[in-house]
C-alpha cells in the first residue's frame, strides 16, 4: 500500500486492529491478508481455490484500485463478522415495536454500521392513545430518543453512529419535522430528509393545496399551501443543510422488488435505498487508478475498469457470505435479496488527470460513460455469480425476473460518500470536486502550518505550477480565482467545490444517477451569500431531473465553521464531508 501521512493516521485510528490494552497490533498490509482472506473464504463452498481468490482480492486491497465500506475493512476475519454499512429498520405504531428497534439501532451501530429510519407510520403529536387515555408524542419526539441513544454509541468502538430521519411530507406532524434542527442542538446524529411525492412537488411548483393524512387512517387532518410547505423545507435547508429530500415516486419507479413492499427509507447519506430490515454492502473503485498515463496525456484504462468491476462485485458477493447480522430478520433479508452497492471515488481527480474541468458538459458525459460501463460490467459479473451459485432467494419476485435476466443481487450499484476510504486510497471522496487547495494543521507544539490539498500539490507539480507564492495566494485565498498569470484552462480545471455552479453540481448527480440501481449521494454545494429560493430552485430542478434525492449544504451555516476559504479551513472537516467523527480521527 502507498499510503499518505494522512491514510496511516485514519488506519490507525479506525481500522487496525489492537489488543485487550487497545495498542496496535497490525499493520497496513497484514490488513490487506486479513481481509482479502476472510473474504476469500467462501470460495471453498462453491468448488473454487479459496488461496487463488485471496490473492486477486488481496492485489485489489493491496494497489487500492478498490476498498470496501468500513465495517468490512474493520471486521473482516475478527470475531465481530459485521460487515455491512448500510440498513434500514422499521418503525412501527407501539411503544413496544419503537424500543425494539431503538435496541436493534444499538446492536446495529456498535457493529459499525449506519441505520436509516422512516417515522412515518407514527401517529401524531397529541393524538389520543386508547390504552393509556393519554396523548401521543409524535415522531419528532421519538427521534429524540434514538438520537440520544446513538449519542452514547460508537460505531464499532471507533466512531459516532449515524442515522437518516424520514418523514412522508403528507403526515400531520410534517411542519415540526421541517423545524427540528433549527436550534441548532437537536438531532446531531441525525440526517433529515423530507420523503416528497410527485404529486406534491406539482402542488408545491404552482402554489395549490395539500392535504395532510392520518399514518393511521388515512383520513385527511388538514390541508395547506403546498408552496409555502416547500418554502419552509428550503429555508430550514438554508440554515442548517437538513433537511434534504428523497423522492419516493423516483424511488420506487425504480424498486427492483416492488411486489413485496414499497420502499419507504434510505441508509443515513441516502445512496441505498432500503426495505425494512435489509443491510446492503458498499465498496468503491478508485477512478484516478482507472486512468493510463503517456507523456501525451491520459486516456481512461477501460479493460483495467472492467476487470476491476468484475472483481469487486465478485469481492461483495462474498462478504455477502462471510457477514454476520445483528438480527436474525436482518440475515434473512440480506440474503434474500442480496444487495449490493458498488460506487466511485477519485472522480475529481481522474477529470484533472484527463485535463477536464469538473463544471463542464464533457465532465457530466464522461461521468455518463464511466457509470454506464461500471453499471454493463456489474451486471456481467451478477449474470455469471447466479450461473456459478443461483439467483438471489426472492429472484421470482423481482423485475429482473419479469425479464428473464438471471442476476445474483437485487441491485448492483451506488455511490456512496467514501468519507474515510477516499483518504486511505489518497484520492478525492467520491463524485465530489475538491474542496480547498490548501489547508491548515497543527503541529506539535500549537504551531500551524500550512500545507496544500495533496492532490493539487501532486497536479501543481507536474504542471508546473508548485511555487511558495502560490501557496501563500491560496492561504489567503482558498482558490486559484484571481491568481495572475494562470492560464484560464488550468484555472478552469482546479475550480473547488464553491467556484462550481449548483447546476453544475447537479449535472454531474445526474448523469451519474442514469445508471446507479440504487441512488447517489452527492452534496449541491453552496455559497454563503445564496438565498433560500436558490435551494428551493435545486431541489425543484433535482426532482424534475429524475433524482431518487438532493442534499445541499450552504457554506458557513453550521456555527461552527470558519467562513474563509484557504489557512482557516481543516483537512479533515472540509476535503472529505461525509459523516465522520473528528475525535475519532484526528489527522
């Protein structure tokens, strides 16, 4: 592994294992061998050489052309045997069925993975409870309680667990959801999400009333202006970045399991959508290693990115195998159903090293192409696991079925955040565009230093661009916007995350979406100085684009961040913005 300061750190802090006294025990590579030999392992039940296949995922792990979610690094080969990133638990109308899943949220969460909710079957606040002769709650309050929990829970000992709130915009209780993070203290290890029909967005979009409903009954309480509703939804977005929306229409239009149930929740940053009590694992191919360099150029290494899809999706199916759940209703329908969710990063970077700005139609058609093959090859690989080891167990009741395509996992692929991995693999996070070029750190002894986004330095170098001038321009400015004597094409290309339009952002969602199975999770940045009717805007122009769900995020609108760009931004707060627990991993 050729690992940065940076990538040792976060190994340290989060996936190597220690002894009884919590000291180190393992090094990088003995980590590749404990996993690609744990994931290996099933190979033996299906007529294959097990020793064979460890070395393949080994060499994958080892090049980091491919990493898995975090439980899967953390836990493969130990005695946990969680492995999985992603779940959904049910919460159901009684006191009884919201505290098993509050402990099943536990159990979930010290395994180290993510739990995703829909609050929507509760019945509202102040609504008369029969047994008891008092009032109901509501949602709102309940959450509460799973956040407090979650709280005093670390992902697998290493981290904060992270949850995803849902509320259906036509429950009763829909306006206190909406305002729930105002205060800026309530719900911090939560994710919101408003769950949005089509219906309501054409009501939203012209202003018309909307009638709120009963979870219960079904019985309208009340309606409103639609528009207002949605007015509400931007400018809470506006002040704190929650809450996002997930469309449901989208969502389900593309259920690959439709006949069993609708699917009413998404794990925590949205990317898999999710049945009650399914899990689904997550890995990510690394695009910056996707790419064949010349001293002409780079083109994009399309056999290598095959082969490395075949195997990664070869790589998940088997931790579908080795994993051990939590619950036994979580086994059953993991394996039912066989989900899994192959994604990117390096994204950002394999477009510098193509010389393609990120805010760019060739981007958003490069983006197209790159998923579209990923998405054929995963399908292939899927095709040929079920030919070697059987359709998932709920196949006839699939899509795919009705197709006669014979496939392995009720979806294949999705692209998830990659907070940590992105920084292990030393390459961007993601689809995202790079944050800063350059950042502040501290040092021993209190001193700050400063130091350029890695990324850039390496470019800026084989550019020729790398200077101490440069580097004091971009303390100062946190961009190369008006650094004299730049070539518009290079300026072009280091554009960050704030230089880029929000269309732009959603360009690039988009075309990625196309061909993602399950959804994706990507942040619409914003400036500081855009309006509540600008996120109203994305959020109309992401339903209207066919998206499963949009998230954005205003710079400076958590108090807690610094509102300049450049030597008063962290490496580890802002290059990689997934959830992440800084104590945890403190670089």
């Amino acid at each position: 592994m050729k690992l940065s300061d940076n990538a040792r750190k976060v190994l340290e802090a989060r996936y190597l294992r220690r002894d009884d006294r919590g000291n180190v025990v393992e090094d990088p590579d003995e980590l590749c061998r404990r996993v690609a030999r744990a994931i290996a392992g099933p190979e033996a039940q299906f007529g294959e050489n097990a020793e064979v296949w460890e070395e393949k995922f080994y060499e994958l792990l080892d090049q980091l052309d491919f990493l898995p979610n975090s439980p899967t690094l953390m836990n493969a080969g130990t005695s946990a045997g969680q492995l999985s990133a992603c779940f959904v638990l049910p919460v159901e109308d009684s006191l009884e069925r919201i505290f098993d899943s509050l402990k099943l949220m536990a159990l979930v969460q010290q395994s180290g993975g993510g739990t995703g909710f829909s609050f929507s079957h509760l019945r509202p606040q102040g609504d008369p409870v029969s047994i008891t002769g008092g009032t109901a709650s509501g949602p709102v309050s309940f959450m509460r309680v799973f956040d407090c929990a979650t709280e005093n829970i670390r992902h697998g000992g290493r981290r904060r667990g992270a949850n995803m709130g849902i509320l259906r915009v036509d429950h009763p209780d829909i306006e206190q959801f909406v305002a729930a993070k105002l205060d800026r203290r309530s719900l911090r290890n939560f994710n919101l999400s408003v769950a949005v029909t089509d219906s309501f967005m054409q009501a939203a979009a012209t202003g018309d009333a909307y009638a709120l409903r009963h979870p219960r009954t079904g019985e309208v309480t009340r309606t409103l202006d639609a528009g207002e509703l949605f007015a509400s939804i931007a400018q809470a977005a506006w002040e704190t970045g929650d809450p996002g929306l997930i469309f449901l229409d989208a969502i389900n239009r593309a259920n690959p399991l439709a006949a069993l149930a609708p699917i009413e929740a998404t794990n925590p940053c949205g990317e898999v959508p999710l049945l009650p009590y399914e899990s689904c694992n997550l890995g990510s191919i690394n695009l910056s290693h996707m790419a064949r360099l010349s001293p002409t150029g780079a083109t994009i290494d399309w056999t290598k990115l095959a082969d490395t899809t075949r195997l990664a999706v070869r790589f998940l199916d088997n931790v579908i195998e080795q994993a051990c759940w939590p619950a036994p209703q979580i086994a059953a329908m993991t394996r039912a159903n066989r989900k899994i969710g192959l994604g990117v990063m390096g994204f950002a970077e394999l477009l510098i090293l193509l010389g393609i700005p990120y805010a760019s139609e060739r981007a958003a058609t490069i983006a197209e192409e790159l998923m579209g093959w990923i998405a054929e090859q995963a399908l292939a690989a899927s095709e040929q696991l079920a030919d070697e080891r059987g359709v998932f167990p709920n196949w006839e009741q699939s899509r795919d079925a009705q197709s006669g395509r014979r496939v392995r996992h009720a979806t294949r692929t999705s692209v998830a955040p990659t907070g940590t991995i992105s920084i292990l693999a030393g390459t961007s996070a993601s689809i995202e565009p790079l944050f800063g070029l350059v950042y502040r750190r501290e040092a021993i002894g209190g001193q700050t230093l400063l130091e350029q986004n890695p990324l850039f330095s390496r470019h800026a170098s084989r550019l020729d661009l790398d200077s101490p001038e440069l580097t004091e321009y971009l303390a100062a400015h946190g961009s190369l916007a008006e650094f004299p004597d730049l070539p518009p094409s290079t300026r072009d290309l280091f554009r960050t995350a704030l230089e880029i339009s929000p269309v732009d952002h959603l360009r690039i969602q988009t075309a990625f979406q196309k061909h993602v199975d399950n959804a994706v999770s990507k942040t619409i940045n914003l400036p500081h100085d855009c309006t509540p009717q600008q996120v109203a805007d994305i959020y109309l122009r992401a339903w209207r684009a066919g998206l499963k769900g949009i998230t954005v995020y205003r710079y400076g609108s958590q108090a807690t961040q610094p509102l300049s760009l450049g030597a008063e931004e962290s490496i580890d707060s802002l290059e990689h913005f997934a959830s992440c627990d800084p104590g945890a991993c403190k670089l």
